[in-house]
C-alpha cells in the first residue's frame, strides 16, 4: 500500500496539535511529527509499519516521526484521540533509537512508590 506524506501546518510556533474523531479510520501516510493514538472508548485497528494492533479503550499507541501508519477501523466503534507534535518540542537525547515502543495497553502501570 502506498503511503502519502502528511504536511501539517500549525498556527502558532508551538507545533503541537490535538484532535479527536468516532468511528475513524484513515488511509496510509507518514509524517515528520511524534503521533499518540490514545483509543478513549471502545476498539480500532491500527497498523504502524508492520505491526497490527487490536487496540482496546485505554491502549495508547506511538508513532515516531517517519513511521508509516494507518487505521482500518471503519466497522468498529470507537473514540480516538490523536496528539501530534514536532520532534522538537521534546529532547531525546538520551533515547536509544534500537528500541521502539509503539504500544502500551491499557493495563500497563506505573509503579509510583
């Protein structure tokens, strides 16, 4: 499947952008921006690269910047919210490229003693 390369364009210099859609599915693309799919109700189907996820509400899911990603959710119910912001915005000096985390369920916890 091709993809298509997404170009945002933001109002201010702060290059971040939130939205949020029912029912959404979208086609393939990629983009310069740090995308999180956060599922706020019900399921969706997403793909980043070539990793399906079924995700549940609660699931939140990352896309580095390039990833090639899309949803294919259209018979499923669901409320997605989508934050998106330039790679800048964050440092990542100390983040090792060779692992990726694309996916964190709903039951993942933070130990916060």
């Amino acid at each position: 499947m091709k993809a298509f390369h997404e170009i945002r364009r933001y109002q201010s210099g702060f290059k971040v952008f939130y939205c949020k859609y029912r029912n959404m599915s979208f086609s393939t693309h990629w983009h310069s921006e740090i995308e999180l799919i956060y599922v706020r109700d019900g399921k969706a189907a997403i793909t980043i690269g070539e990793t399906e996820y079924a995700a549940e509400s609660g699931d939140l899911l990352i896309c580095a910047s390039e990833d090639v990603h899309y949803s294919d959710s259209y018979l499923m119910d669901n409320l997605l919210e989508f934050i998106l912001f330039d790679p800048k915005v964050i440092s990542f000096d100390s983040y090792d490229k060779n692992e990726k985390l694309s996916f964190i369920c709903r039951t993942f916890e933070i130990n916060r003693s």
